[in-house]
C-alpha cells in the first residue's frame, strides 16, 4: 500500500509540473519569483504552491517588531526551507492585523508592501533611440 501511495504522488508531483510547460504559467511563476523578494526562489516556489496569491511574507516576530502587526488567529502560516534547519513559518500580510501601537494601517501598509515588493519600479516610456544609445555605450 505505501508503493502505491508513492507512486499516486509522484504522478501527481509530475503531472502539475507539466503544467509549467505553458509559457503563461511559468511567467506567472517567474513573476512570483521576482516580487518576493525576501525569499531564495526555491522558497518563493515552495511559497507558490501553497499560495499564488501571497503578497508579502514575514515570520510573526517580523511583522511584530517591524511593523506592529499581529497574526490573526485563523492565520495558516506558509512553510519554508531555512539553513541549518527544518523549516520556518511565514504569514502573507493578509494574514496580519493592526496591533495597538502598530505603525501603519491596512491601508497604508498596502502603499508599504508596493513599495517593499518593487522598490525601484520606473514609470514611463523608454525612447527607442534612447535605447540603443544605453546598448551602444
């Protein structure tokens, strides 16, 4: 019975990583990748498959100290990998509330966590001459 338990996840394992094969999947992972930016990528995957739609992601003495945030208490936390040891509990922002003497509001800390997720992000229009002169030198 345990083979074929293996066996049912292995084929499971195999038939979602088919599903990357289609270039918008990646990109969506990749995309991933890239926002999180505290994480290694193999961490930001792991994170991936347990929830695509996290935005930001602390451990819970993180968001306290940081950012006077407490986790809610129906929070699932993500799992990670971490050096030296097992692994490590980490909370998207949704997961979190406004503590007492916390810094910032929801709303606010939605303008932080953009800002945290692409700090050096450029608006605007490349010239196509501009461009190539930045290639060229």
């Amino acid at each position: 019975m345990e083979a074929g338990f293996t066996e049912e996840r292995l084929d499971s394992l195999f038939s979602g990583v088919k599903g990357y094969r289609s270039s918008t999947n990646f990109r969506a992972l990749m995309e991933f990748c890239q926002r999180m930016k505290v994480l290694a990528p193999y961490n930001a995957m792991l994170v991936y498959i347990q929830r695509p739609g996290a935005k930001y992601l602390l451990n819970e003495g993180k968001w306290k100290n940081i950012f006077g945030r407490g986790i809610k208490p129906d929070a699932r936390p993500i799992l990670v990998l971490i050096p030296f040891g097992p692994l490590e509990y980490l909370f998207d922002v949704d997961d979190t509330y406004a503590l007492l003497d916390s810094k910032f509001d929801d709303k606010e800390m939605e303008k932080v966590i953009d800002e945290l997720s692409a700090p050096f992000a450029a608006e605007g229009k490349v010239e196509d001459s501009n461009f190539q002169l930045l290639l060229k030198n």
